[in-house]
C-alpha cells in the first residue's frame, strides 16, 4: 500500500505545497496541498508532474569520473580526494581567483549555497556565480540604493489592491507570486479592480486584462520616461509622499521636466490619450506593479527597473499597503555587495561587480577563455546547467572544454555533466531534507522545510554532504572535541551550550559553522540542511524575532529551538513571521527611512533613453528584421529541471511562434519545420502562426534541445544568444531583444 506525504514543489520560486502519493519509493501521483498557508492547495501542471522531475533514466546514482571520452564509476573516497587535491593545486598555482563556484539557488533547494559558499570562501575566492545574476541583479541593485540594502526588493502587495500593473510578466504561465492566476482572473473579473498589461503581445495574461497597452519591444525605459514626465507635468504627483518619504527627488526631476512625452509614446507605438489615461489611474487608484523577464531581460534593464521604482515613488505607491511593500524574511536570499566598496571584486577581464552577492553568468565565458594570468581555471557546479540555462550555449562549450577543472555535483546526466571532469550525484528534493527562502508573500514570512519522502538510490547524497567532505578533505575544517560530538546526541539545549563553549574557544570555528553542525548535529539528525536550518534559527537577526513574536512565537533565549520544532511539526509549511504591515518603511536601511532616489551613475544613461535615439537604435537590422524572445514562459517548460520529454507528451511544446503577416511574407506555414537564425548561431524549430503573437516579435521557449538518453528534444533556444548582449551595468542578458530572421529549413 502507497502513502500520501507531504512535500513543496521544486519547479519554480512559488513551492506551491504538494501531497504526493508514494508507492514502491516512487512518487506516483500528486496533488495540491490543501493544508499549504501559502498555496491553499493550488497547482499547476507542473507540480501535478512532479513525479518525472523524480524518476527517470538520467538520475545518477555514483560518482563518475571522466576517462578520455567516457565516464568510469569511482568510489566517493577517490572522487573527494582527487577533488580535493586538484582543487588545492590549481589555487596554489593560480590564486584564489581562479576557482568560482556556480549554483546554490537553484527552485527549490537553498541550503547548500551555505557549504557552497563557505567552501569557496575558505579557498580565498568571491566568485559565486548564481542564476539570481542572470535575471535579477538590476533590480536587486536599484532597490539597493533605494532602500538601503540589495536584498530590500520591493514585492506586489496585491491583496490590498484595487488594480495591478504587469510589465513584461505573463502571470497566467509564469506565476512569480503565490497562486497567480487565480490573483490575475480576480483582479480581471471584479467590478471593482483593474488588470493592466503592457507587453508586446496579446499574452495569456492580456487576454484577460481590463486594459492592454501593447508596447513596442525594446521600449519599456522609454516608456517609464515618458509615463513619470506626463504625471508631472500634468501635476498629479503624490506631493505628501515625496516630502514625508523620498529623499533625493529634487536632483533627478529635470530628467522628467520638458521630456517630449507625446513624441515618447509615438516611438512606443502607443496612443498617447491611453498612456495618459493610466497614468490618470496611477495617481487616484490603490495600485501595485509586478515586474518581470520581459523588463529584467530587455533593453535598459537596469535602467528600467530604476525608472519603474521611481514612477512607483511619484505616484506614492512604495512601502504603503497595496502598493509595492518590502517583505520580511527568516533569511535573505542573497547578500547586499555594494560596487562601489573596494573589497567587492570584479571579474578581472570583463569588470562586472558581485550585485547581491552574486557574478553573472554571462561574463563566465569570458573570464575562463581570456590570457589573464588569474583566469578561470576550475569550477565547482551545482544545481546548474549552464550548457541549457545561460546564454549562448556555443560558448559555454568552448569555455568550459578549456577549464583544468569542471566539478558538477547534480541530479540528472545534464549537458553540463556530460562536459565535466567529474559528475558526483546529489540527491533530489524530495531525496532530503531542504528549503527555499523566496520571499513573495506580505505580511506574513513563510517557511517549509521539506523532508524526505522518497529514499536515496545507489550513493547520492545532500549536495551539503558533499561540501562538507571537500571542506574536510582540504583541511579547512578545524578539529571538532569529543564532548561536542556527544553533546549532539543529546538534547538540543545541551548541544547549543556545548557549542558556544566551543566557538569561543576555537577561533576557526564560526567562519566554518555550517561544515562543523553538519559534522555533529547533522550526524544526529541526519541531515547537513537540517542543522544549517537549526544553526540558522538560534542566530536569526533581532527584525526577524520581532516579526516571529508578531506571530505568536515567544520572545527569549529558547525561540529560535520553538520554531525549529514547529517547522519539524508542520510539513506542510507554516507562518513563522508577521512584519510590521503599518510600517513598512521601518524596514529601510537607511537612517532616516526614507527612499533615496537620486543615483548620480544613472544620469547619463536615463538621459540618454529619448526619442530620437531611441528610435534610431530600434530600426530593424537588415540581416536581421524580427526581434526574437528568446525564452517563453509556459506551462510546458520548467527550464531544465524537467528531464524525461514524455510529460509533454502529445503537447505542442516548442514551436517558434510567428504573426501570420510575418509568416506569409517570410512563405512559411504552420506546422512547417524553419530556420531561426541570429548572429550567435541557427536552429531548426516548428513555426507556429499565431495571432496572438505581435507582428515583427516572434518567441521560442527555454528549457528545451535537452538532451535526454541520448536524443535532443526541441530546439535549443540558448544557441541563438549571445553573452555580450547583455546590459551594461549588471550583465544580465538581453533575451527579450535579439535580432532575427527566419528562413523555411
């Protein structure tokens, strides 16, 4: 007989609560939690498939090293000592700077960029490189200046809400808030609130929307320009807002004051008395914007994202209820790395900074292939497929075929495994006891440990194990006493007393907390994360206490061990935290709590984004006159994560979709397999002619061209970008706007 457990889904940021039903130790079937604080038993298709995330033939269950052009099975003891010494004498040659570790943010699983980092770390480098940088640096880095701190993002407060604003974002395929479309479909069919889309494309999410401005690709910053200039001039601004909470406005208005806002809208491709119109809306409605790829991954991303926050701020819709709120946290997802403090390094060929804490990926092929003397040399990869998921494929192939060293700690054969030196199989989410710490939910903090709900095959282990034997290998981990092995076989009262005898003692000890609770307490319970988790809550900061006694937790010494066990009693996820819903601007970091909007390094580039210049940079390339996204959200996609094809089965899953105007001009049909072909390289993919896709805009999805037991499946969208077409502050790729043509294959 099966069991229905408790678990989250791994396959986007949202973890919807899930029940699966396991029978023989395999998940047979799955269902919505009902019981989940956060998801109250909503799911898409992709959690109901979760079973084929789990099971198929790909998994790796052993240790693999590469042997000329096949991998051999090793024991782990070998794999960790030829790591370990490979590791020790490329740092020891080269320098610190030629070691980056790639991963620990992956969907679903976060507690292993704790190891992951401390070990890099130990091994004197600052190169984590983190799919965070390639979509979200921008805006993590203007909320940074903002409010104080990178991780201080402001978030939809939609509940509170009578109208939403979706730039670039397709919550109806791409969620990124809890229960999207469910949100979106009562926004659009309640009388009393608005659904407002601007998107190239009439999107699933503009098909439902109460208005729809269909703005030009490639215009968003432009538009924002014009948007804040109208609502000045016409004087609608929210005067009592800025004085009482924004500092700095008075230098950046002339960027807004005498802008042609009218010729603005026309390069947009917009009507000019609909773009008044909303931002009519803006300053009398209770509103709040969600952004998304369709802005982070375009032209001017980070400039767009600024203007946005800034067309937010004028309107007096930052930090208040309903608007854009700062949500709490029990940990932050990334680390505030200002650029301008010297002891944040740049990548020593291309120059990029750490933003929140993280390296992008697109400049990684360039720092292995360059002549510097401290190149990249070797790479420690996990929860990653670069070779899928990051831009420009072909390079990444050259780049990482020159490393000394490619480790790659995952779950599945991936494109990336099959390039590494070594491929050591980790155990999956639902193998081991993990957790996300997205914070898309206001004002409560939630929190879902998932534990284990299938056994481990063959020899997987916690990706944190498996740090923790590197760190040990390499000496970094210092002697751990007796008494602190056996105080863990104890109570946990006991072990916390011993172990802060210990930190004081030890001078080595804190800076390699996470290796020794994995040693100890990990040991007793099981699990490296679940210690992490444990260690994590006896240190949490005061803010969070303060929003964990709000929900009922009590103040003192022993909280963070009650909400520990809380978290251990409740598998379906609970409420660990209420922030301050009146005051949420107590929870910016700057001493007087105001928003600082004026950033001087964002004067000659916002000044820049006029008319003129930008119509002259939109005009169509001759070799290349369509503008392709590279990437579609769909519910048939789940990036990489999604191995076996057969849970697409009988669906039209990668298509490159075309308006029938372009489709007629270019002499294709649908169905009819075509050439998509831009300056990085050419696929052949089926055209799909669609109305619902704009005229001279066509779209392909990502996550697919995987190849799975040994046959590619649809087409990989990743070979037809480039990594230098990025942006040109956080390097975050310019998918949403690259030049193309098709031709029928």
């Amino acid at each position: 007989m099966g069991e229905w457990k408790k678990t989250g889904c791994v396959l986007c940021a949202q973890n919807c609560g899930l029940e699966v039903y396991v029978e023989n130790n395999r998940i047979v079937k799955a269902r919505g939690d009902r019981d989940n604080p956060r998801s109250k038993g909503y799911l898409c298709r992709k959690g109901a498939n979760i079973a084929f995330h789990q099971h198929h033939a790909d998994r790796i269950s052993s240790p693999l090293k590469r042997v000329g052009d096949r991998f051999e099975r090793i024991s782990w003891d070998q794999a960790i000592g030829e790591i370990a010494e490979r590791l020790k004498a490329i740092v020891e040659t080269h320098g610190p700077r030629s070691l980056a570790y790639m991963g620990g943010g992956g969907q679903g699983c976060h507690f292993e960029a704790a190891f992951g980092v401390r070990l890099m770390r130990a091994l004197g480098s600052r190169y984590h490189y983190n799919a965070l940088a390639q979509e979200l640096t921008g805006i993590f880095w203007a909320s940074g200046r903002l409010a104080g701190r990178q991780y201080l993002y402001a978030i939809p407060h939609e509940e509170e809400a009578d109208m939403l604003v979706a730039v670039g974002w397709n919550g109806m395929q791409s969620h990124q808030m809890p229960r999207a479309p469910l949100v979106l479909r009562e926004f659009s069919k309640n009388p009393d609130k608005l659904l407002v889309v601007i998107d190239p494309r009439r999107s699933e999410t503009a098909e439902i929307a109460d208005i729809h401005l269909p703005v030009r690709p490639g215009t968003d910053a432009l538009l924002a320009r014009a948007m804040i200039s109208i609502i000045l001039e016409e004087g609608w601004q929210d005067r009592e807002y800025l004085e009482l909470h924004v500092q700095g406005f008075e230098e950046i208005e002339p960027w807004f004051r005498g802008f042609d806002a009218r010729d603005a809208v026309r390069v947009c491709e917009l009507d000019y008395d609909a773009v008044r119109g909303l931002c009519r809306l803006m300053t009398t409605r209770r509103w709040c914007m969600h952004t998304d790829l369709g802005v982070y991954m375009n032209r001017h991303s980070t400039a767009t994202t600024y203007l946005l926050l800034l067309l937010l701020a004028v309107c007096g819709r930052l930090c208040v209820p309903g608007g854009n709120v700062i949500p709490g946290h029990l940990m932050p997802i990334g680390a505030h790395t200002d650029e301008r403090d010297p002891k944040n390094w740049k990548t020593v060929t291309t120059g990029f900074p750490a933003l929140m804490g993280v390296y992008p990926p697109n400049v990684m092929p360039e720092e292995i292939l360059s002549d510097h003397p401290e190149r990249l040399r070797a790479v420690l990869c996990c929860q990653s497929n670069p070779l899928r998921s990051f831009a420009d494929t072909t390079m990444y192939e050259k780049a990482f075929g020159r490393l000394d060293l490619l480790v790659t700690c995952e779950l599945s054969m991936t494109e990336t495994a099959r390039l590494s030196h070594y491929v050591l199989p980790a155990r999956s989410g639902y193998e081991s006891w993990d957790g996300t710490f997205f914070a898309w939910t206001f004002p409560e903090i939630y929190f879902q440990m998932r534990r284990p709900v299938v056994e481990p095959e063959g020899e997987r282990l916690e990706l944190s194990s498996i740090h923790t034997m590197l760190a040990e290998k390499l000496g970094i981990v210092p002697p751990i006493p007796d008494s602190l092995v056996e105080a863990a076989s104890k109570d946990r009262l006991t072990f916390g007393a011993e172990l802060m005898n210990y930190a004081t003692a030890e001078p080595r000890a804190l800076a390699n907390m996470p290796f020794i609770l994995a040693k100890t307490l990990g040991e007793r319970l099981g699990s490296p994360n679940l210690a992490a988790l444990w260690g994590l809550l006896q240190t949490a900061p005061k803010s969070f206490r303060k929003a964990a006694a709000r929900a009922g937790f009590t103040p003192g010494i022993t909280m963070g061990e009650e909400i520990f066990q809380a978290i251990l009693d409740h598998p379906e996820g609970l409420i660990l935290g209420l922030a301050d819903k009146e005051d949420n601007f107590s929870m910016i970091a700057h001493e007087d709590k105001k928003l600082h909007v004026s950033i001087p390094e964002m004067d000659p580039w916002v000044r820049e984004i006029e008319p003129g210049r930008e119509e002259e940079a939109l005009a169509p390339h001759p070799d290349y006159p369509l503008i392709l996204q590279a990437g579609r959200h769909m519910s048939a996609n789940a990036n990489t994560l999604m191995r076996d094809p057969a849970w697409n089965e009988g669906r039209r899953a990668c298509t490159v979709s075309v308006h029938p105007e372009d489709a007629g001009r270019i002499g294709i049909s649908d169905g009819q397999i075509v050439r998509v072909i831009t300056e990085a390289g050419e696929v052949e993919v089926e055209a799909e002619v669609t109305e619902a896709t704009r005229k001279g805009q066509v779209l392909i999805p990502h996550g697919f061209g995987l190849v799975y037991q040994g046959r590619a499946y649809g087409a990989n969208v990743n070979r037809l970008t480039k990594t230098t077409n990025r942006d040109r502050f956080a390097a975050t790729p310019i998918h949403r706007y690259v030049p193309c043509r098709i031709e029928p294959a």
